[in-house]
C-alpha cells in the first residue's frame, strides 16, 4: 500500500471517529457518569466492533471487484456521494448533543465493554461509512496485507480517539470547552468530508 494511499484513510478514519455521535455518547457516559477505566472499556471494544465491520465490508468489496467491475464502480461513486452527504450534515448540524454525558448507572467493566461492542456491530451506519471509504482504496489484486493495514488502521484510530475521550473528557472544563465549540468541530470535519468527495469523483 502507498504510503498517500493510507494518509488518505487515517485521515478519513480520523473524521469519522471524531464526528460526534451515539458512539461518543456511549463513552461519555460511562467516562463521566462511572469512571475512566469504564470508558476505557467502552472504547477499546467499540474498536473491535469497528474493525468486525472494517473486515467484513474489505472481503465483500473485495468479492464485488472481482465479480464486477462496473457495479463496484457504482459503488465508489455512491461511496464519494455518501462522504459528501455526511459532510453537508455536519457543516448544517448545530452540535453539542453528543457532547452531552448525561447520566449512567453503576455496571461493571464488562457491562460497559458490552455497550461499546454493540453500539459499534449495531449500527448499520458504520457499514455503509466503511463502504464509503474503503471502495475507493479495495482493487481487484489488494493483497492480504493491505487489507490488514486498512483494517487494523481503523479500528486502532477509533479505539485511540476514544480511549482519549475517556481519559480526557472526564474532566469537566474539557468536556465544556468542546460543548462550546461543537458547532466547529462539526464544520471543518464536514469541510474535510467534502473535500474528499470531490476529490473521488474527479480521479
């Protein structure tokens, strides 16, 4: 794999682990509400879940370049339009709500590493994000190894971002500052997003 080839996905990887949502939460929650090892928890099994659907959705797309060509074209195309929807949702989203933690009960670790696991394998939106980004990268002759890279790359990228929102965001003077400034943080990550689906559509 060419080393631009996987800046491009970091970087994408990067904005969909940040972009807030029913993921962070999730980790928010057991952060805040229960303590940091909770949300520790919560994220490092959030990543499985999330490399789970990063390697599934590489073999299917893999399968679907072999056997046609012009439909995984469809595919990238439809991927490229998805990146671009996510980024005009961002850029028009008023924030904040994901940044509230609200409350959690007490549970175990392990409860809380249930949480983070099915939030990621139970939500149809991570799969059809990671169609999105890996049809512009899966080819006919991928070896094993890059799929790996690409897989692995996304899940270590959520389990970092998120690992840091429960050992940072616990403190409640960060999690306010990123409350007040939700709403940019969703305009440049959309920016971003649709930079990117321009830049797929006109290779």
């Amino acid at each position: 794999m060419e080393l631009t080839t996987w800046f491009s996905i970091v970087a994408i990887c990067c904005l969909g682990a940040i972009s807030p949502g029913p993921s962070l939460a999730v980790v928010l929650r057991h952060s805040v509400g229960n303590s940091r090892i909770h949300g520790v928890y919560t994220a490092v099994s959030h990543a499985l879940g999330v490399g789970i659907w990063a390697a599934l959705t590489i073999q299917g797309l893999a399968l679907v370049v072999a056997s046609s060509p012009q439909a995984f074209q469809l595919i990238t195309w439809g991927g490229a339009a998805y990146l671009g929807w996510l980024g005009i949702k961002a850029i028009t989203h008023r924030g904040g709500g994901a940044f509230d933690a609200g409350n959690a009960d007490r549970v175990s670790y392990w409860r809380a590493a249930l949480d983070g696991l099915m939030i990621s394998l139970l939500n149809p939106k991570l799969a059809i994000f990671f169609i999105a980004l890996f049809s512009q990268f899966v080819d006919q002759d991928m070896a094993l190894t890059s799929q790996l890279i690409m897989m692995s790359t996304a899940a270590v990228i959520d389990g970092a971002w998120y690992c840091l929102i429960a050992l940072l965001l616990s403190h409640s003077s960060v999690l306010a500052g990123l409350q007040r400034r939700a709403v940019l943080i969703d305009r440049i990550s959309g920016a971003v997003l649709l930079v990117l689906a321009v830049r797929v559509v006109t290779l």
